[in-house]
C-alpha cells in the first residue's frame, strides 16, 4: 500500500516514446495555473519504451502491445490513481479494452484533441498528422466527424512520407529536422484545403513550439490538448503553456523564408 501523504492523482504511461512523454509533463507543468510546488497535480510517470510497437502491430492485426498496456494500467491503478493519461495516439486504439480494467478514469486523448480543436474552430476542415496504425485505427475520424469538423485527406503521398519522417526523427532526437519535416506537411495540407491541422502523434507535440509560420493554418497540439484535460478532469486551473523549448536551425535549413510563429490553437509564449 502506498503511503496517502505521497498518493498520486495521475498517472502516466509514458516511454511512447520517452521525448514525447517527457514533453508531456513539461505542458502539464507549464500550463497548470499554479504559483508553488504545493498547486501542481501529484502525479507518477511509468515509462515502458519496451512496450512493442503499436503502429507495426495495428498494420500487422495482431494485439501485441495489450498485454503490456494493461500491465502498465494495472500498475497504476495499484498505486491510487484517480486518472491516467497516455500521450502516445497510436496506443488508443486499444482504448476500450485498457478502460474495461482500470478503476480510475482513462482519459482519451482524441475526446481531449476535439475540445481543443473546439477552442480555436467551430467548423471547418482538419489535416490530421499521425502514424499510420492511428489511421488506420480510426479513432481521429470518427471524433473529428462527429463534433462537425470536416476532414481533409491529402492526396499528395508526400505529406504521409513526412509525417512518417518527422516522427522517426523526433525519436532519434533530431528536432530540428524533425521540425522541418511537419512543416511540409503543414505546407502540403494546407495546399490541399485544411482549416486546421493536428498533431496527432505526440512525437510531432516536441516539436509544436518550433514550427515556423504556416499563413494562418490552426495546428492542435494533442500533448497540450492532452494535458489541459487531466488538469480539467482533476480539478487543477489550467493556463496556456508559457516559455517551451525550441530549436535553433542552421541558416539554410529553414522550409520557407518566413520565420514567425506558427499559430497554434493553443498558444505558446
């Protein structure tokens, strides 16, 4: 039994991979209204980077990163928790079965991406930038559908080639490349009709703060989205993320000589 002096509200299964888990907490963090250690959420992170590959086993039809998951929910659940968040997409497609055995809530990180969405758009149409298991899984279609959005699907092959791209780069820590690679995504996407665009793997969330301009194109962050709704859920003030890390380039290196902000639904300053 855990102490109650120590008992934490959240939990995390991170290690999906460890840089976007780790972006994870550092939006948590920056984005609870808080002015001392005391006001931030309790909360314990259980990285499991072992787990097997969720997108080659969607692909594949196969469940082998299930068994694990539900270790990892089980785990803890045994510490307390009152909730648990996993910022890694491509592992919600088995979301029911990890809520059929856990008693604190699991949030859903796409039911989180559609209120942000919600923040920064009433209509219109979204690009969603994923592995390609979270495509497959449907989850992001079917939400973005139902709360009225349109979806935009570019045909250009070269948009899921630097989706796929950008997110193996995250994973080597190559950031600045990594960035590059979501901005012709952005580009092409953009190109192609979108109104919005999310960051649907959370990989591409680590590089959210350093995305240069993209002409007005509203990017969703689903870390952020994700954080904002364990901060709601638990009770916790929630502001907009203040002060997150970019990356500098090299000259040359940029996607486009344009080189402000790119607007994100949720703010980053």
């Amino acid at each position: 039994m855990i102490d109650d002096s120590i008992r934490p509200q959240l939990g995390i299964i991170g290690g999906l991979g460890p840089l976007a888990s780790a972006d994870f907490y550092f939006k948590l963090t920056r984005m609870t209204q808080a002015v001392r250690d005391n006001d931030h959420v309790p909360a314990v992170i259980l990285s499991v980077p072992q787990l097997p590959d969720r997108t080659e086993a969607i692909l594949g039809n196969h469940d082998g990163p299930l068994a694990a998951l539900i270790a990892a929910v089980s785990t803890l659940n045994a510490l307390g928790v009152s909730c648990i968040a996993v910022p890694c997409n491509t592992a919600h497609h088995w979301y029911d079965q990890l809520a059929a055995n856990s008693q604190a809530r699991i949030l859903h990180i796409g039911d989180a991406v559609v209120a942000e969405t919600r923040r920064s758009l009433d209509r219109g149409r979204v690009a969603i930038l994923a592995t390609r298991g979270t495509l497959v899984s449907g989850f992001y279609q079917d939400r973005m559908s139902a709360a009225g959005f349109g979806l935009c699907l570019p045909a250009n092959a070269e948009f899921q080639q630097c989706v796929d791209s950008a997110i193996s780069l995250v994973k080597a820590g190559s950031i600045a490349d990594a960035a590059i690679e979501t901005e012709r995504a952005l580009d092409i996407a953009q190109a192609a009709g979108a109104d919005a665009a999310l960051l649907g793997c959370t990989e591409l969330s680590v590089v959210a703060a350093s995305l240069n301009d993209v002409g007005g194109l509203a990017v969703i962050d689903s870390n952020a989205a994700l954080a904002r709704a364990c901060l709601t859920r638990l009770g916790f003030g929630s502001q907009d993320a203040r002060g997150l890390p970019t990356v500098s380039r090299l000259s040359g290196h940029d996607r486009s000589p344009r080189a402000s902000p790119v607007r994100l639904a949720q703010p980053y300053g």
